[in-house]
C-alpha cells in the first residue's frame, strides 16, 4: 500500500510508512476494534509522535480501497456518533477515489478505441497501397530487364528500399497504436524496443536502468517513450553506428533521466536550424520534452556520434523494484 497523503508528519517520518503492508493497517489489530475503526499503537520509529493510531478504511462498497490514519495524543473515546461521521468520512474518499478511477479507465478505453481505430484505417488504406505500389515496381522490373538500363535498374532498387523502410515503419505505427504504453509501463516498453532495435539492425546496443517499473501517467510514459522510440529510429536510418548506449534512471525526488548515446557518424548541429530540411523528426522530440516540462539535449558533430538526453521530473513517481 502506497502513502498518497499526509499532513502534520515529516517527510522522514512519511517514508517510513512508505509501501506498508495491507495486512498491517487492517488486520491483526490487537486492541479494541469498534465496527471497522480500528486503533493500534502507531508503527513509525519516532518517539516525537503520539502513540496511538487511529484506523479508518477508505471503502467502496464491500471494497476496501486504503486507510486514513490518525495520530492521537490522548485517549480515544469513540462514540457512537463519531464512529458514523469517521465511517462516513472514508465511505465518501472510497466513492471520490472509485469515481476518478473509472472516469480514468474509461478515458482510457475512449483513447484505445480511437487508436485501434486508426491502426485499421491505416491499414486497410495506406498499407494496401504501399503493398500494391511494391507489386507495380516488382512489375517495372521485370519489364526492363530485358534492356538492362543500369541508372533504371538502381532507381528502381532506390524506390523498392524507400518503400520496404516506409512499409516497416507503418508496420510499426499499428502495432504501437494498438498497444497502448499504458499497458506495457516505461521500462518494458523501452526494454522492448532495444531488443527490437538489436534484432533488427545486429548493433550493439548496451541497457542501462535500475528499475523494472516506473508508475507514470500514460501521457507522461507515451511521451518519454516516442523520444526513444524516435532517436533509435534515427541511428537506424542515418548514424551507421557500432555501439549504442540507453540509459534510464530516476532518482528518489522524481527526476527522470533517459540518455541515448552512439558511436556512429554525427552530423551538424548548425543544419537543424538552416534552410536544408525542417527535421520534423527532432522538432517533435523537442515538442515532446517540453509536454513533460522538462528539457531535451541533442549533442552531435560530424563523425563523432550523436547523444540525446532527456531530463524530467514527476514529483508522484512510484519505483518498483
């Protein structure tokens, strides 16, 4: 069980409530239990704070959804009034908590629907023609070879590439539309995408991070995720890079680092500002970063590698190891 909440404590004192057991709060009690407020000596190391604790479950329903837990300094008299207005307290928190959390899921399911939506439009229309324009060019091919025009015979291997990377990268596009990050969490997904990245391309490329979850809002997870997702794109299509390095960590006061590095052939910086070509691929990235409140680094020079590195912070992070 998570501390969401607190007032009146320390931070010290809050964290060493951190986590705590479900079966601590609202079982197994050894004082008195009057209906389903509970009261037990207080379980936090610090001699400053009262000893006794007062337990009210958060319920909805027959469900129960957490507990209020209250110092006291005196002795706790409960009448039968005030056991009804504490019950009443926590039925009201369990009903708001409940409610938030569909409205949340069903937001989700809304955002799900609308995906899956697009991945079959998107399938079903510009899919087929990339499929059926690979079939013409197949076509095209085979009608010239008995000329044996060289500069066609390469323009037509260019266009055949230029259609296969677009074909993969719409392959991609559904399958992450109908996968939302949200289902998968920051961690996975990433690590999921670096073992893609190592299959497909046969370069090695290192891991870094110390958790194995991180409970992140789905927009905040979605938006860290692209921005990986897109620079390892990037070292596929452009760097010709031997090794690359992602790094992932977070710290205990929230602040979320993702560090993308490579060995491979760079570029100049000066050319994402000039009039050669909008990147659009890295004005997105930057666009995203700045949806997270935080800042993004790209870091590059003609044949010395490329890194990119994303700082955030979200105060509310949980880390599970």
């Amino acid at each position: 069980m998570n501390l969401i909440a607190h007032f009146g404590i320390t931070e010290e004192q809050a964290n060493s409530i951190q986590h705590a057991p479900i079966d601590g709060h609202l079982f197994s009690f050894e004082t008195d239990v009057i209906d389903e407020i509970q009261i037990r000596q207080n379980e936090l190391d610090n001699k400053n704070l009262p000893p006794k604790q007062l337990c009210i479950p958060v319920r909805y329903k027959i469900r129960t959804l957490g507990v209020i837990n209250l110092f006291v300094k005196n002795e706790i008299h409960i009448t039968e009034e005030l056991a009804y207005l504490l019950l009443s307290i926590g039925a009201h928190l369990g009903e708001y908590i409940e409610r938030v959390f569909r409205d949340k899921k069903y937001h989700q399911k809304l955002i799900k629907d609308e995906r899956n939506i697009i991945a079959n439009e998107l399938h079903d229309s510009l899919a087929q023609t990339l499929a059926s324009l690979r079939f013409h060019v197949r076509i095209l091919d085979q009608s010239l070879q008995p000329v044996g025009d060289f500069m066609a015979f390469k323009t037509i291997e260019s266009v055949e590439h230029a259609l296969d990377e677009a074909s993969t990268d719409l392959r991609e596009l559904i399958a992450h539309c109908r996968i939302p990050i949200e289902e998968q969490g920051l961690v996975p997904a990433v690590k999921r995408a670096v073992e893609k990245f190592r299959k497909e391309t046969g370069i090695h490329i290192l891991l870094q991070t110390d958790e194995t979850v991180l409970h992140l809002p789905s927009n905040i997870e979605l938006n860290a995720y692209r921005i990986v997702q897109e620079s390892l794109t990037n070292i596929k299509k452009h760097a010709d890079a031997y090794i690359v390095r992602v790094l992932l960590n977070c710290d205990d006061h929230g602040n979320i680092r993702i560090l993308i590095e490579n060995d491979g052939k760079g570029f100049d910086q000066k050319k994402i500002h000039s009039s050669e070509g909008k990147h659009l691929g890295l004005t997105i990235m930057k666009e995203r970063a700045r949806h997270l409140g935080g800042e993004l680094k790209i870091e590059s020079e003609p044949d010395e590698g490329t890194r990119v590195e994303l700082q955030f912070r979200y105060e509310n992070v949980h880390k599970m190891p």
